[in-house]
C-alpha cells in the first residue's frame, strides 16, 4: 500500500525517530510504513490521521 | 508504549531474542539425541493423564490469550505484526514438518530426532517461528 508519510514528515521536518515517538511506535515501525513494508493497523492508521490532521485516505492509497 | 515497554519489546531485543532461539534450536535438531529413554513410566490408565494434559493445555491457551492481549497495548504494531504472522507460519510449517518426519523420514532414515516433545516439535517450531520472523523483518508483513 502506497501512503504520504515520508513526504509529510519531511514537510514537518521531522526525523523518522521523532515521528515514532509522536505516534508511541518504534522507529523501525515507521521506517517499515515509509518503504511499503508495512501497513499500519486501523488504531495506528487513525493515530497518524490525527497527528496529520488529515483523513486515512488522503495519507494511503490502497490502489483502488 | 511506555518506556518499560520500549526497552522490553525494542525491535533489537527481540532479533536478537529470534536469532538465539532459532539457532539453538537448528542446534538441538541436528545435533540432538535421536533416542532417548521415556522419562516417566508409560501411563496405565489413560483417563487420568488425558484429562490432566487437556486442562492444562485449556489453561495455558487461556493465559496466552491474556499475555496477548497485554502484548498488544505495549507493543508496537510492526513488531507485533511479525511476530504474530510468524507464528502462524510456524504452527503451519510445524504440522507440515510433523507429516514430513511422520511419513518420509522416519521410513527413510529411522527417527531423526528424539521421541521427547522438548527435543523434537519445540525446537521444529521455534526453528520455523524463527525462519519467519527473520523472512518478515527483512520483507515487510504488506501484502
């Protein structure tokens, strides 16, 4: 699943360590959602929704 | 996740938890006895041992549910993920080995492994569970 992440965060400025905190995750967790690795669980995916203030689609795109 | 939680699950941890545990395990299976006596007398009424070792199997599952559900809240989702989809490929990789060893390899080369439970299917399925974690931590749980 595609997804925004890295570009978001870089418009924050914000590092893949200081996004992790802010969501409570691991920065390997993070680092899994940038590259595709991984696709978040619904709790974590409205967390990242609220953090951006943004809705879960407009942060992944599942293609469909 | 607090910062208990943090270091108990850190994604190092567990690799390296992951890593110790399949290699000891590939260890047992290929150097491990093959024969061992039975370490308790044969059970002579089966009622009594049967309904011991499904009690304690109900039990066991049922606080492996909790400690789940506590492994939930205090992990993080991608280590989470891994770990349990490894599991689910263990399990399936274990009965898969156990038809394996049951059908082919005990006709072709004797009993490869102990009788003993401890000696045999426990490390099969950690070497499995291992194999899996590793296979997802490099190639990600998306589809």
């Amino acid at each position: 699943m595609k997804n925004r992440l890295k570009v978001l965060r870089a418009e924050r400025d914000w590092s893949q360590a200081e996004l992790a905190i802010r969501l409570d995750v691991s920065r390997q967790a993070v680092n899994a959602i940038e590259t595709g690795k991984h696709d978040p669980s619904l709790p974590l995916a409205f967390r990242l929704a609220r953090l951006f203030n943004m809705s879960i689609e407009e942060i992944f795109d599942d293609g469909q | 996740m607090n910062k208990r939680s943090q270091g108990l699950y850190a994604p190092l941890l567990v690799d390296l938890t992951f890593g110790f545990m399949g290699l000891g395990s590939i260890f047992i299976l290929a150097f491990g006895p093959t024969n061992t006596p039975p370490a308790t007398a044969i059970a002579s009424d089966k009622s009594n041992g049967g309904f011991v070792i499904a009690a304690c199997v109900i039990l066991i599952t049922l606080v492996s549910c909790i400690v789940h559900k506590w492994d939930r809240k205090g992990w993080d989702d991608y280590m989470q993920q891994i770990v349990t989809q490894s599991a689910l490929i263990g399990m399936v990789s274990l009965l898969l080995a156990g038809v394996l060893w049951d059908f082919v390899l005990t006709p072709m080369f004797g009993m490869p492994v102990s009788p003993r439970l401890v000696l045999s299917m426990i490390p099969i399925a950690c070497t499995a569970w291992s194999i899996g974690y590793f296979y997802l931590r490099f190639n990600g749980t998306s589809e």
